[in-house]
C-alpha cells in the first residue's frame, strides 16, 4: 500500500514571454519518500520548485497539500505549510553568522521583545552537533566555503519544522567524501516522516536515493518510474528525447614545453610546499577535500588571493604582480565554482559578458564599437552551441549549462592560454557536461594549458593527462595514468587511504 500523498500537483502551467516553462504538470510527493526529478537544463526543474516553494505563481493548476488545495502560494504560506527549499544558489546572508542565517526571520526573542543571542547560538550549536557536522556556529557565513555553506542552508530548512523538504542540486557543491553524510541525513529525515523532492544532474545519486522519479522534458511530464525501471542510461533517453553518443576519448598527445612552473608555494593558511608543473596542451586535474589547498591553489594562481610564499615562473620567466589585473593581462583565465556570483555580470547581455575581460578589441578611440562586439560574440554561439532566446540576452535569464559555455567563451575571445577552472560543470545536465567537455578537449588541442579542479571523479578521470592529489595543504601523490583509475581509487586517495581503500 502507498503512503499518503503529502503534495499534489495537478497541471501545473507556467508561461514567460515567449515560452512555455511549465505544460500542465503533475506530480504527486509522498510521505517518507524521495522523490527525484529530473530533465536537462530548461526543462522546467527550477520553475517548479519555486513554484512549489512559492517564489514563483502558476499560470495555471492547483497544489494540493494534505487535502487543502490551492491555485498558488505565497513563501510565507509555503514555509506555514511545512514546506522549505534548499535552492541550489543558497539563499544566504553573507555577513551574518551561520547560527544567525539558520534562525534568520524566527529568531528567539527576549522577554524584551530583543534578539536572544545566546539561545540563537546554543540552539544552532544543538543543531550542528545532532546532525554531526564541523560548523562552527559563530562563523560568518561569507568566511565558509561552498561545502559548508550548503549544510548551513539545509540546517535552516530543517530548523523550519518542515514536512516537504524540496533540495534543490544539494551535492553540486560538495566533495565525495560529503555525499553518505547527505544521504544519512536524509534517511533520518524519512524515519521522521518528511517527504524530500530531490532535483539534481547526478543520475547515478537519483537512482540510488530515490524511490519514484518523474522526468520533465521541455516543460511537460515525461512520466513518473518507480526503482528499478530505469537504469542510467534509460533514464538518460527520457531526459534528452533522444540516445546519446558516448564520449569520445580523444588521443592523448604529448603535452609541449612548460609553461607554468612552481616552487615551495604557500599561501600561508591552506598549502605549504607545493610544486607545481602545468605544460602547453595539458589538462592537470586538482583533486581534494575542502580546505585540501586544492581549489585555494587556483585563486592564489589568478590573483584573488596572496602567494605568501615560493616562487612561480610563467613561461621560464618569474612573477612578482600578482594582482588580478596582472594575470588577466597575461592571459589567464579563471572559470569560478559560484559563476552566478564570482564569474558572470547577470544583468549584462551576453556579447557584454564575453567581451568583458579584453575590451580593447572592441574598442576604438575610448567607445565600444556595439556591432564589432555583437559579431566576435555571435561567432561563440555557433562554435559552442550557446542557446539563447535573443544575440542581446541577459545571461542571468540562461540555463546553467549555457552560463557555463559563455564564460568559455569569455576565455577564447580574450585568447586566455592559461585555464583554471573549479568545478566547470557544476549543476548541468548529462548532454551539456559532455558538451563541456568536448570543448575543453579541443582547448588542450589548441594548446591551451588547463588546471581544472573538479568534484566529479569521472570528469577527473576522463580529461586529465595527469592528477595532482592534495591532502592537509600538501600534494601526497600525483597519478601520472588518470585513465587506469577508478572514481573509488581516487576517492580513497583523496581521504587518505590506499588505492580503492575508501
């Protein structure tokens, strides 16, 4: 027998102008199970949890909530009927504390009607520790990495009281070794009863954590398949419409000559004493925990933060500015983990975006030549196959995967020849990762020097020439046969054990 429906949608209908988000969707949320949901960037995944979650109002269809139906709901009505979200860009204050951003707007108040600081704090600390995490409750949120920043988000959705829990992408921003904690966290969140609606790109996650999953293609139900009735690859051709061709391994050339080099660098907090060596045509993989030095190796390498320590020579020659400027000007390139926040301007057009780090070649006599900089930008959406609805489109309006293929494209117009790339295909479908990493491929074979740091032991895998592992702020081992690895092998690499120990 089926548990009872907690959540019910029944054609559910979204329009923008110009497009059909949402085509009279169902889907119904049971409770103590989860619940995946799926489809490639654009199909309507984010339209219908904000719809769910209240941010968004329906054009049409009722939402349906222990029996109470509603044409649409606000967030306050949403969060009173036990239902939170746990967005994939973390709906956080930066500058308040993490115990602060978990009680934010139901903060316990003083017999004074005053904020009650101590009861804020000793309950978030209550929290950490029911739920066995390392935060450290007084931290400011802006301080913590991507990872932490995450359990802080779905420790305030748990903190709501909530029934229906919607998480939307909840692993894109963790580590290997995070994804169990998430999964036993969401087990005990069965016993108690919840329902979760887990949206996310990782087929092989979804398979595994959800027991009914509905597909979404292009705005419209493709149906709804209990556990076991779809493999990946199944699930894949519900998703995209079509078989996809698997990747191609392109052949591995032998990289050229060294064109970074580093000796004993330290930022002083995270890495000490690591040697560094990037050649021309070479993709170097960056595998690591968080606060490893891994993913700090690649903002120390572009300027955002200070090499406190050792020497880097660029091209046989050594580098005293590093300012961010500096870097730009020697043409490198950095592709951001948060690209929403740290690499693209939203509100900007695309062509805007793309020409944005070398403006002097749309330039003359001080003025932006607009129809040169609408052409040199025109010419990416063909060779990467960008989708967008208009040539003068805000980029804030794309999907994931196509924001991602317009910061490539920013690297190829400024002829940035050195990459460092954190996590490039963060939160994109199956299609537009394979497209990703076609392009990358084809970078290294124009001799584009590639650093890329990735949480995907796969994509690790299947781009790098060779890996750099970091543990505790050194590298501890570097696998120069990526391709004779397994994602297990390097999982227990990374956490310290031997090969395949995990």
């Amino acid at each position: 027998m089926s548990a009872p429906a907690v959540l019910t949608l029944q054609e559910i209908t979204k329009r923008f102008p110009g497009v059909v988000a949402l085509d009279r969707v169902d889907l119904t949320l049971r409770k103590g199970e989860v619940h995946g949901l799926v489809g490639e960037n654009g199909a309507g995944k984010s339209t219908l949890v904000k719809i769910i979650s209240g941010a968004l109002r329906p054009d049409g269809g009722t939402i349906t909530i222990e029996g109470v139906s509603f044409s649409f709901l606000t967030p306050y009505k949403a969060r009173e009927l036990g239902i939170a979200t746990v967005y994939q860009d973390q709906q956080l204050v930066p500058a308040l504390s993490v115990a602060e951003n978990i009680f934010l707007g139901r903060e316990p108040r003083t017999g004074l009607g005053r904020m009650d600081f101590r009861k804020i704090f000793a309950q978030a600390e209550t929290m950490i520790r029911l739920f066995e995490l390392s935060l450290d409750c007084r931290a400011r949120v802006e301080d913590l990495p991507v990872a932490q920043k995450q359990e802080v988000a779905i420790l305030k959705a748990l903190s709501e009281n909530a029934r229906v829990i919607l998480l939307d992408e909840p692993t894109a921003a963790l580590s290997g070794e995070q994804i169990p904690f998430l999964f036993r966290l969401i087990e005990r969140l069965l016993e108690q009863g919840m329902a979760v609606l887990y949206i996310s790109h990782h087929l092989d996650e979804v398979l595994t954590i959800a027991q009914r999953i509905t597909v979404l293609r292009d705005g419209k139900r493709v149906g709804t398949f209990e556990r076991g009735e779809l493999d990946k690859e199944s699930l894949v051709e519900k998703m995209a419409g079509h078989r996809l061709q698997r990747e191609v391994k392109r052949e591995r050339k032998s990289p050229g000559e060294i064109v970074l080099e580093g000796n004993d660098l330290s930022d002083g907090k995270t890495f000490a004493g690591v040697r560094l060596v990037l050649r021309r045509g070479e993709i170097l993989g960056l595998l690591g925990v968080t606060g490893s030095g891994a993913q700090e190796m690649l903002r120390v390498l572009f300027g955002i933060w200070p090499l406190r320590e050792g020497t880097l020579l660029f091209r046989g020659k050594p580098l005293k500015d590093f300012s961010l400027p500096r870097m730009v000007e020697r043409g490198f390139f950095f592709m951001p983990e948060d690209m929403r926040r740290e690499g693209l301007v939203l509100p900007l057009s695309y062509p805007k975006n793309v020409t944005l780090a070398r403006l002097r070649k749309v330039t003359h006599r001080h003025l932006i030549d607009l129809r040169q900089e609408e052409e040199a930008a025109g010419a990416y959406v063909r060779s990467l196959n960008i989708a967008l609805p208009h040539r003068q489109a805000e980029v804030g309006i794309l999907s994931g995967g196509n924001q991602r293929k317009v910061l490539l494209a920013r690297a190829l117009f400024s002829d940035a020849s050195v990459w460092l790339l954190e996590n490039p295909t963060q939160g994109i479908d199956v299609e537009a990762r394979q497209e990703v990493h076609r392009l990358l491929q084809e970078a290294r074979e124009m001799g584009k020097s590639i650093l890329l740091f990735s949480s995907d032991l796969d994509e690790l895998i299947t781009l790098s020439d060779r890996i750099l592992v970091f543990r505790d702020g050194r590298i501890q081992r570097e696998i120069t046969e990526p391709w004779n690895e397994t994602p297990r092998d390097l999982l227990g690499c990374m956490l310290g054990g031997e090969k395949g120990e995990v």
